[in-house]
C-alpha cells in the first residue's frame, strides 16, 4: 500500500485506504487458513485489485472523476464490487477515470490526469485510465472498468494490457453510475486474457436489481480458455477459427505503425491455426454520429438526478430554486459532461428528435445488423482498436470532435452491444503499447478469452 500511494504521482488512484485493505486481507488470510483457496471459486481469495471510481462503494468514497460527487459516501456496494468482494478479492482503492466516464483521455477528470507509465507525457486512454495505468504500472494485478464506447479497449491498447466488456448485460449495472445505460458495460483490466477470465467469472451473472441484466447462470470463463475445436492441435490450437477482419477497419488513415502490429498479431493467429476471412462493415463511419447523438442523449437524461438536492454537491448561495439547481450544475459539471448534456438535450427535444435521436436509433440496429451478417462468414471479427498509439497529453483538449473520431473502431461493436477484447500485439511510434481488438457475437466472451489467450 505505501507502495501504491507513492506510486500516485502516475494520477492512478483517487483513494487509497489501507485501513479497509488489511481488515479484507486478514479477513482473506482467515479463509486461505481455512483452506477455501483450493475449493471452486477460492481462486481470487487474497487477491488485491482496485475499482474505477465510477463503481460506487460502502467503504469508500465515489466521485466519477466529478466535483459533484466530492466526497460523497453510498450506503451500498455495486454488484460488481460485491461479488468481488464476496470472492475475497481486496480492494485497495478507487481508480481515476473521466468524469462519469466521458472522454478518452482520463483528462476530463475533476482530480488530475492519469499518466501512461510506458511515457508520462502521455494518456493512458479513458475513460478508465486509472485502472489501465494501475495495472500497466504492476500497482494491481487487476481492476475493474467500463466500457460504454470503448474505455475499456482504447485504454488496454494505450497501455499494453488485456482488457474485457462482456456481452451488454453479463455485468449488472446496479451501483454503476450511468453515463449511457443502453451502452454502459462493466469489465476487466488486467495482465492477461487468463486473468480477465478468472475476474469476470466472479463478477458477471444475472442480478434482479438490474432489468436489462441478462438472465443465464454465471458462466466460468476460465474452463472456456481452452475449448476443444476440431482439428485443433497444441501447436495449432486456434485451427477451424475462422476471424474476420472488417475492411472498413483497415482505412488509409489508419496509422502505419498501428498497422504494423495488428498486422503482426493476425499472423501470429494464423500461425495458431486461425482462417482470416475479409469482412465488411460498411456503417463503421456512421458509428461515430450515431453514438456521439446517443450517448449524449442517454447522458443529459441520466445526469438530471445530480441536482443538489439528492446527491453530492450544491452550491453555497442562491436566491431559489432554479437558482439553486443552475448554480449547482454549474458548480460541479465539468466542461465535457456539460457539453454532452446540451448537445442530449438538443437531439431530445422536440423538433429535433425525429431528425437526430430517431434517426440514430435506426442506424444503430443496422449497424447491429451488419454484424450479423459479418457474422455469417466468421466466429471473432478483429482489428485495431484505435487509429493511433497513445496521443501526448494535452491533444485530445482543444478539440473534442477530434477525439471523437479515435472511437472509430470501438463504437460499431459497443453500439451493438457485442463483447470485446483487446490483447496487446505489439508496439508502435515511441515504443508505445499496440492492441489487437477482438470482437465477438452475442455471448461468445469464452470464444474470445480462448482466442486471446492462445496469443499469450
Ligand atoms: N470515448 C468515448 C466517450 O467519450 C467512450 C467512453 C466510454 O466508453 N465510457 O464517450
């Protein structure tokens, strides 16, 4: 612990509180003594992770990287933090991320950047740059994060290592503060695809607080890293895999050095037995309008709860009510998440909605639906996860459409609600971590944890 507080000038952590980790360590110790490390499930006893700030905790505070939540106590835990806890993990702390996870940069955060360890100057990716840097920085072996338009992916790939969102629907939401509830998808950071299995074993499963949370029974991940497929062999354990890449995912914009490793990486899965087969999915572009009307839509609806009277932050003085509320949001919103509630409430309101909001809803369903027939001729789909290795601090700031245009090739599959991965590869400009993204249909995270997994 001293450790990792003095390892926070990366802007990693939020909180660090060691009292509550030694009373769950010796409460760990206890069980290991009991033996229940080497029962079902014992796995994760003892072991120490941290969780993005944006998943809300008894024991801690919560914030979302957000003035409005300073200080701001909750009287019970996410799922996911339960379940992790219940499986004897350790939590050391809450992890820096952008405000309510809005960005791809960690630079939206109301407490500071977070800094890519491989090179201070620059992001670690968002919106959950804390857990990429914690982990990339051996702070924690794991953490938790969430991926709404791919803060799970784009900051794995900046970071070099493996990240999950599951299938929209395998974690509960229940405890995750909203951004876009129709996108929000809780995951994994971690070392390595075996790692994100054992982790997201123990916190995905149905929960009745959650309405769209998926109704099947918890799966374990970690039996599926090595599937039987037929024809497969230990040298060729991928063999019959067929992995489509999206020619829309390989553009001429796309830089060089990005190319290169990916590239790297799809040989090296066909070297593990793998078919590559080209796809298309042709509305890749429209992803970005689409989910850049949507998100901000869900957004401006979600963050009216924060309104100084039921949670967090209200201003010091005001003349009313009204008065209250403006100053109030005023107060404890930052410049991004302010941005995305009037361009929500815009494509919202009357007049508009059929010609933004409608609109971008259809378009989402045949992007989903292109998938689908991508789909038809491959199990994974893969590609980059992002134009560009991690950009210098400071970019990203002056010109948010910029940024938008990065999510290029984690929006299709957030907007479709698929699980994905991304597995470092190699590197690029400045020895800088590359990731290879790995997309999957409906439920298929076992296909891609094994897939992955054969590439470490
Ligand atoms: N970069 C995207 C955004 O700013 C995705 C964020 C996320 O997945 N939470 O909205």
């Amino acid at each position: 612990l001293a450790c990792v507080a003095s390892a926070n000038d990366l802007g990693a952590f939020l909180h660090v509180d060691p009292a509550a980790a030694e009373a769950r360590a010796r409460a760990a110790d206890a069980r290991l003594a009991r033996g229940e490390g080497e029962q079902p499930g014992g796995a994760l006893i003892g072991v120490p992770l941290a969780h993005k700030d944006i998943f809300v905790t008894q024991d801690m505070p919560t914030t979302a990287g957000s003035l409005m939540l300073k200080g701001y106590m909750s009287p019970f835990d996410a799922t996911v933090v339960d379940r992790l806890n219940a499986a004897g993990t350790v939590s050391l702390g809450k992890l820096n991320c952008d405000e309510f996870a809005m960005g791809s940069a960690n630079e939206n955060s109301a407490y500071g950047p977070s800094l890519n360890p491989w090179d201070t100057q620059r992001v670690p990716g968002g919106s959950s740059g804390g857990s990429a840097t914690a982990v990339a920085a051996r702070l924690v072996p794991a953490a938790t994060g969430t991926d709404t338009g791919g803060s799970i992916r784009q900051p794995a790939s900046f970071t070099g290592i493996t990240g999950i969102k599951p299938t929209y629907g395998v974690c509960s939401r229940y405890g995750m503060i909203a951004f876009a509830s129709s996108l929000d998808q809780a995951g994994v950071m971690a070392r390595s695809a075996e790692d994100c299995a054992l982790l997201l074993s123990a916190m995905s499963g149905f929960d009745e607080r959650d309405a769209t949370s998926v109704q099947q029974p918890a799966q374990d991940f970690s039996a599926q890293l090595h599937q039987a497929r037929e024809g497969a062999t230990a040298a060729q354990p991928l063999k019959g895999l067929r992995i489509g890449l999206p020619r829309e995912f390989f553009p001429a914009a796309l830089s060089a050095d990005v190319n290169q490793a990916v590239r790297a990486g799809l040989a090296e899965l066909e070297k593990l037995g793998a078919a590559l087969v080209d796809v298309s999915l042709p509305r890749t572009e429209l992803a970005i309008p689409v989910y850049y009307i949507i998100a901000p839509a869900e957004a401006s609806s979600n963050l009216s709860r924060f309104d100084g009277v039921k949670f967090g932050h209200r201003a010091e003085q005001y003349n009313d009510l009204l008065d209250m509320y403006k100053k109030t949001r005023a107060q404890g919103f930052g410049a991004e998440v302010k941005r995305r509630i009037m361009i929500g409430s815009y494509v919202l309101s009357h007049g508009y909605y059929d010609a933004y909001y409608l609109q971008a809803q259809k378009l989402r369903r045949m992007i989903a639906d292109d998938f689908q027939q991508a789909f038809q001729h491959c199990d994974l789909i893969a590609g980059p996860v992002a134009p560009t290795v991690a950009w210098k601090r400071g970019e990203g700031s002056d010109d948010p459409v910029k940024a938008y245009l990065a999510d290029i090739f984690t929006l299709p599959g957030s907007l479709a609600g698929l699980p994905g991965m991304s597995v470092p590869v190699g590197t690029g400009e400045g020895g800088l971590p590359v990731g290879l993204q790995l997309l999957g249909n409906y439920f298929k995270e076992g296909t891609l944890l094994h897939a992955a997994h054969a590439l470490q």
